[in-house]
C-alpha cells in the first residue's frame, strides 16, 4: 500500500498569510489537534515547507469523497494564503497525475 505525505506551503510572501484562519481550516479536518495546527503554521512561517503528521493510503485519491475534502480544504487554506501538498505537489497536480514543475495557486473549488 503506497502513502501519501500531506504538507502546506506559501502561496505568496509569508507576510500574506493569514494565520489565524489557516489554523482554523487545518484543524477544522480534523487530521490533528488545535496545539498541532498552530505548531503547523508557525513551521511554514519559519521554513518553506511544513509536513503534517499524517499520511493516508494513495488510493484515496480516487474517492470522491477524499476529493471533495482535499479540494474544499485547499481552497479554504488558499484563501488563507497556504497551499495544501500532496507527495509536495498543488492538490491539481496530485489528482490529475501532473508534474507542471510550476507552483501555483490551487484552483479546486
């Protein structure tokens, strides 16, 4: 069974991100605790890429369900001026199979 890595990432300039609310979507998954989100956050302020303590089963990607969440909560994070990663690409690459080696915003509403 192969596994995914989930992490998030700027959009733009760290100073755009809006941490109060990307804390709030992150914890809202419900994939960690509030301490975790907030621990999260403060890792993509000082670093340029922060990794969840979760990882969940590749075949996911294929559910509906998995998609809806993972594109209601990229958007949400977007919003927020954080990109949500899948195995470190955009949630339209990693549904799509693509590899663009360009970095952009997440466009799953």
């Amino acid at each position: 069974m192969s596994h995914v890595s989930i992490s998030i990432a700027p959009l733009g300039d760290l100073s755009d991100i809006r941490t109060i609310d990307a804390i709030k979507v992150i914890y809202s998954t419900g994939l960690i605790d509030l301490l975790g989100a907030k621990r999260l956050v403060e890792e993509v302020l000082e670093h340029p890429v922060a990794t969840l303590p979760v990882e969940f089963d590749a075949g996911s990607a294929s559910d509906p369900a998995f998609v809806a969440f993972a594109r209601t909560t990229s958007y949400h994070l977007a919003e927020a001026g954080v990109e949500l990663r899948f195995d470190g690409r955009p949630l339209h690459e990693f549904l799509t199979g693509q590899v663009s080696g360009a970095e952009g915003a997440v466009h799953g509403r």
